[in-house]
C-alpha cells in the first residue's frame, strides 16, 4: 500500500507566469497564431504543478515528487532503519525592505521529518502546527511509528 500525501501547490509567482502564458497564448490563438497552443499548454503544466510524498509500506521506501499533469517525478530511498517520526519548530526572522512596510517579519514553521537508526534525517513536509501535527498523526497511525519532537505539545 502506498501513502500519498500532496503537501503543496503553487506558490503565488508561479501562479503569475502561469496566468501570463495563458493570456499570451488566448491572444496568439485569437490574432490566428497557433503558436499560442504551445502557451496554453505551458500554463496548463504550470498550473498542474502539486509537491507531495509517498512511503510505501510494503518495501519501506519513500520520496519527495513533483507531480505535472498525472507524472510523477521523485527519487525513491529506504526507510526501512525507520525509528520515529520528529517534529521541530523553527522560528524565522527576515527584514524586509519595501517602502511601506520596511522591519523585520517573524514568522514560525514546523518541519516534520523522518529519522533513522543511524540518525539519518530525511525531511517530509514543513509547515502550520496544525498541519504537521495531523500529518503525522497520520502517519504515526498507518505505520506504527512513534512521533518525538521539541514542538509536540508546544502552543
């Protein structure tokens, strides 16, 4: 059995490029260009991009991918040394620099990552407590792993 977990979409930059190509390409097809099917297409890839994971319980194995239309492109490594599940939280500080809004910008992510026995870290998913706590539920469940971390029970 596989678990597949779809952890993320576009970011908003992708999004623009791929609104630009579709308008490029919905101008060229109505001026009679053809070539304008090629941009329709490129932005119909843009907005089919998803990141996820999968484990596979069977052969213990797992991989990041990126998913465009319907392929799957990830490289797959064993997990069969797994020992638990961790979960740490990472505070962030970057300054910011626009006119209207210049200062420093804290924000607070969590990472969910995998541990081996030979204390190897393969990292899953980042993301809100809220997400990360329920993946891993998820997980901890499916695979009979336990969770450990700094930011399990933490606000």
């Amino acid at each position: 059995m596989i678990i597949n977990n779809k952890t993320s979409k576009l970011t908003f930059n992708f999004i623009v490029i791929g609104a630009i190509f579709l308008i490029l390409g919905i101008v060229a097809v109505l001026k009679l260009e053809w070539f304008g099917l090629i941009f329709i297409f490129i932005s119909a890839a843009i907005f089919s991009v998803v990141f996820g994971f999968q484990i596979n319980k069977e052969t213990m194995k797992m991989r990041n991918y990126i998913q465009i239309f319907w392929i799957k492109l990830g490289k797959w490594q064993s997990i069969k040394n797994i020992n638990y599940f961790s979960i740490v939280k990472i505070k962030r500080t970057y300054n910011v620099g626009l006119l209207s809004i210049a200062g420093k910008r804290k924000t607070t992510l969590y990472k969910l990552n995998i541990v081996l026995n030979n204390k190897k870290i393969i990292p899953l998913h980042s993301g809100s407590q809220k997400e990360i706590k329920k993946i891993a539920k998820q997980l901890s469940e499916q695979l009979q792993i336990e969770i450990k971390g700094t930011a399990i029970n933490s606000n």
